[in-house]
C-alpha cells in the first residue's frame, strides 16, 4: 500500500503544481467534477446488499485514513478519492478559494494534500461504488455548512481560514475535549503572538510527518515541523471537529493558562499541565514524573 500511495501522490504532484502555477484566479484546476452524491448514478449493488453504506470518520482522521476507509467500506476506491481531493473541481465552495497553494514567490508551498483539514468528520451515507468526487462532496458540503458557525469567530481573530484549520488540526491531535483544546488554543496563540517563541514546538506536527514517511510520500519538512518552521505550518495537519475548530479562533481566557507558553499532558490521567516558563514548564514534569515514581496520587 505504502508504494501505491507513493506513486499516486507523485502522480497527483504534477497536476497539483499545475493548479497553484495555472490560473491565478482561484488557484483551481478544471478537472473531474466533485458532484453531489445525490446525483451520481452508482454502479448496481449486487442483489443482497443495501445501494448505500453508512460510514463514521472519526475527529482527526488524515486524508489518507479516510480514503483507506472510504476504500474499506466499499465506498469508492482510495486512488479515485485521492485524485478528486488533488484534481476535482472547487468552484461550488467558496472557502476552497482561501486554500494557499503558493508561496510568497508564487512557487508550490509544500502543502502535501490540497484538502487536508476540510474534510469534516462525521458520520456519512454513500451510495455503494460511487465515484471519488461524489464522496468528496459530501465532505466538503458538510464542512461549508460547520463554516457558518465559526465565521463570526474567525473574523473577529484575525486568523485566515486557513490558519484558523491550521491551529484546529494541531489542537485536534493535542487535546481530548473541548475545554482542554480551548485552553491550549490560548497557549498557542501566547506563541504565535509572541517573538519570544517563534517556534510553536507541538509534537504532533512530527507525528505527521512520520505518517506520511510511513506511506513514502515525499514531503518538504521544514515546511511542516513546527520545531524548525516559525509559526503555522504550511497546511493542516489532519481533518478536525467542531471543538477544536471552535477552540482555534476562541481561545480560552482561563486563569489556569492565562500568560502561558507551555504545556504537556499525562499520557496516563489525562490531565493537561500549563506553565509561563520552560523552567516551570520542566519542574511540573519532574515533579509528575516523582510523584509517579512513589506511587502518589497525580491531579
């Protein structure tokens, strides 16, 4: 599978660079329609299974689990949804058109997968064998409706789309609940405001990056690792929910992580550690690590 991904991607690349070199208007190529499921004629089940399929993707997932899942389930073939989330055509969504694909130099960003970050989770129907632009669709007709209930925050922040999918993939991957990802939120944002911390330094930008190793597909980096990168990476880092797109351009104003530029989680209780310094910051881990040592209870 891991070649098959390989080779689909490189393949994909070129039609991507074509699309952020192409037409500047909306930075989209003309290509395969992502027409509604409802309108698709499906290919015929056999007698003794449902025509449709009901499939949950979970918060979080990338754009390769669900097309390995939407593959899975019989919905379409993981190759065809991977062409339509590089190739199919964007134009009846309008947030589509604030996805960077170029750089400041109008060159190719390194952004690996054009649609990473909105494919919104949830649980879906899909007719049996449809085409992968038919599935896409229902992805993206769901995240342009979860859109309206945070564009008022987003206007009010500051953030682009982009940058506010960005911050909510990072939180997804970081936080188990909404008022966890709202207080890291707030964390994170002390960073990207801050010139003190030009790094956001957040482990699951690097757990990204060993996935896509995994599944050989080439990607830039530098361009991804917030340990080396200032600021935002390039892109999402996986598809986020609701909460954590919410705790992204609502950050918690909380005294527990209020002037905070630090925080970890305890892999075993859950509960989320916030600090000023990275002095503090370093004391709160020993001082977990002790407690756990002796057997003593942890908050």
């Amino acid at each position: 599978m891991r070649a098959v991904w390989k080779a689909l991607w490189l393949m994909l690349l070129t039609g991507a660079v074509l699309l952020a070199g192409g037409c500047a208007a909306a930075e989209q190529e003309a290509a395969p329609a992502a027409a509604p499921v409802a309108t698709e004629a499906p290919t015929q089940p056999r007698p003794t299974e449902s025509p449709t399929v009901r499939v949950t993707f979970p918060e979080g997932y990338t754009v390769l689990r669900i097309a390995e899942r939407l593959e899975e389930n019989g919905v379409c073939t993981a190759e065809e949804f991977l062409q339509a989330v590089q190739q199919a055509d964007l134009s009846d969504y309008p947030f589509a058109a604030e996805i960077p694909l170029l750089d400041g130099d109008g060159e190719p960003n390194g952004r690996v997968w054009r649609l990473e970050g909105y494919l919104f989770p949830d649980t879906y129907e899909f007719y049996r064998h449809c085409s992968g632009g038919a599935a896409l669709a229902k992805f993206l007709q769901n995240f342009s409706r979860k859109y309206e209930q945070i564009r008022e925050d987003l206007t009010a922040c500051g953030l682009t789309l982009d940058q506010a999918v960005t911050l909510a993939s990072i939180l997804q991957w970081e936080g188990s609940n909404g008022t966890d990802m709202a207080r890291m939120s707030r964390v994170l944002w002390n960073r990207l405001e801050s010139p003190s911390y030009p790094k956001l330094q957040c482990d699951t930008t690097t757990r990204y990056l060993r996935q896509l190793k995994e599944a050989e597909i080439p990607v830039r980096e530098e361009v991804y690792d917030t340990y080396t990168c200032r600021g935002l990476p390039v892109g999402p880092i996986d598809n986020p929910g609701l909460a954590a797109l919410k705790a992204a351009v609502a950050p918690s104003d909380e005294e527990i992580c209020a002037g905070c530029y630090f925080f970890f989680t305890d892999a075993d209780s859950g509960a989320v550690y916030y600090s000023r310094t990275y002095a503090q910051h370093q004391a709160a881990w020993q001082k977990l690590q002790a407690e756990k040592a002796k057997g003593g209870d942890t908050p």
